[in-house]
C-alpha cells in the first residue's frame, strides 16, 4: 500500500504539471470516515500515517524512481513535511460550507447529514455546527462517520451479469463501475450505451441504497446532502425522495454530475490549504519571536561588556 501510495502521489503531480525534481509538500489525505474518531485517526491508520511521513522533526526525503510508457526512468524526491489527514466525506462538508476565502458561507444550518454513496460501500456522515463561547466568531465541527452498507457494488455485479448474457461479453469491475457513472461500456472497439441495462439494475437494487437517504429527507431534522460516483446512476430514485419528503430546493443538496466524484478532494484540498497558511504564519511569528529574543540577547551582552 506504501509503494501505492507514492505512484499515486507521483502521477498526480505529473498529471497537475509538475516534473521530475524535488519537492516539499503539505499534503492533505482523505481517510474513511470510519477510521477517523473524534476528529483523529485511529490507532492502526496513525501508524500507516506515520510510515508514509516518519515521526522525525525534520522527515528524510523519499526517493520515487518511475519508469514511463518509452523505458525512460526519473527520479522524484520527496519531502513531506506536514500531513493534515481528515474523514473523506468532511470534504463534501467543507466544499459546501465554505467560501473561496476560507470563510464560513452557509450558517443556516446547524446539522447535516451527507452520505457518500461509493462502490464498495456507502458511508453517512453526520456534522453539528454549534457556536463558539463567550460570543466568538465562528462555530465549532464536530462530526462522526461510518459505514453503512454496500455501495453500488450490487448494480455492478448485476450489470456484468447482464452484459455477459447480451453482448456474451465479460467485463471488469472496474469498466462496470465507470459504466454506471458514464452510461457506455467499449464493446468490440466501440461505445455501447447501456444506460438501459443500468437503469434496469438500479430499479431493482437502488432502493436499498436512497434508503437512508428518504429516512433522513423525511425527519426534517438536518440538511441532506448525497455525494459519491453512484449518485449518478442513483439521481432520479434521489430527487425522487426528496419530493416525497416535501424537501425545498434550499434544504437539501444532491451532488451535480460533474462534483460528484471530486467534491471530497476539492473540500480536502481547501481545508489542507487554510491549514498549511495557519501552519505558515504560526510557524513564521515563531521563527520571529526566536530572532527577537536572540536580538534581545546579543544586545545585553553587549551592554554587560560595556559595563
């Protein structure tokens, strides 16, 4: 999982324009809701946290050679100096509930429930806003998530089952999974839309997955959100729950399309962004007042030699 996590690490910069060199990062990583407990990671995850960067102040550069598509091999080091872990799904809060400056946007509500409706499962996450004492600005998060069953999975399994029994074709989870998200499958060299066949699944097994989302919807007691790639597939039986429970258009939010499987990094890399600055400027005021006081110093000596 090391080894995974550095290529991933690596593709991402090439893919965001970086080249091979060295570099010192900040980097902000999306945890599963569950193993995040009272905003911490859990003792298992810390430890894999701690392999990735180290426990040293000053971390050692990692060394990641890559190999491209024409043989050509190039080094990448890398330095990790600050890591700002967080429960995925705070992400899809985070990108909803603050503006571009890092300021709050919407206070209206003081509880939310977002689930992310993913592959392998699907999670709920639940965030209360309450306000800061003795009248300070700002409110406080506190939020908790977990499992609470399988994500679309169940569509994929049967979709591949349906693919094979009409195109005599065997795909992989993976093409599955993008089919439901995108509506076509490559079949013999070409695009075939099967948005039909999803459509068939999802009326047959989506119910299970809006489930928690309706009994949320119908209790009119947070503001609802649903994230996560099977939002797609699943839009019309979602929307179709919100109707059912009187929802306004101002009380609940059903990821669009094209967020639906970046909302959790938008939000993540907003929040890892504030917290590098806020790391910055205390690092910084630190690193000045350190001067000051050596400042104060060197001048005392002085002053006692002169005596």
């Amino acid at each position: 999982m090391v080894a995974l996590f550095w290529s991933s690490l690596i593709e991402g910069m090439i893919a965001a324009g970086y080249r091979p060199g060295e570099y010192t990062l900040a980097l902000g990583l999306g945890l599963p809701n569950e193993e995040v407990v009272r905003g911490k990671a859990i003792p298992q995850t810390q430890e894999a946290l701690d392999e990735l960067r180290g426990t040293d102040e000053e971390p050692k550069p990692q060394e990641v050679v890559r190999v491209d598509e024409r043989g050509q091999a190039a080094t990448w080091t890398i330095r990790i100096v600050r890591l700002f872990p967080g429960a995925q799904t705070l992400g899809t809060f985070a990108a909803w509930h603050y503006g571009l400056n890092g300021e709050a946007v919407n206070m209206r509500w003081r509880r939310l429930d977002i689930f992310d409706i993913g592959g392998e499962h699907q999670s709920h996450f639940r965030a209360t806003l309450t306000p800061r004492p003795n009248g300070q600005p700002g409110s406080r998060l506190s939020g908790e998530g977990r499992i609470i069953g399988k994500g679309v999975v169940g569509i994929v399994d049967r979709l591949i089952d349906s693919v094979k029994v009409q195109y005599q074709k065997t795909i992989t989870r993976t093409a599955a999974h993008q089919a439901v998200i995108d509506g076509t499958l490559l079949i013999d060299g070409q695009d075939a839309d099967v948005r039909e066949l999803i459509d068939n699944e999802v009326e047959e097994t989506g119910e299970d997955l809006v489930a928690p989302t309706a009994e949320a919807m119908a209790s009119h007691e947070s503001f609802v959100m649903d994230t996560g790639g099977g939002v797609v597939g699943l839009r019309e039986m979602l929307e179709g729950a919100a109707r059912a429970a009187n929802r306004k258009d101002d009380d609940h939010l059903i990821m669009p399309d094209e967020l639906t499987g970046i909302a959790n990094s938008l939000g993540l890399w907003a929040l890892t962004f504030f917290a590098a600055q806020q790391a910055a400027q205390v690092s910084l005021a630190a690193e000045r007042e350190s001067l000051r006081l050596s400042a104060a110093v060197a001048v005392a000596g002085r002053n006692g030699n002169g005596r």
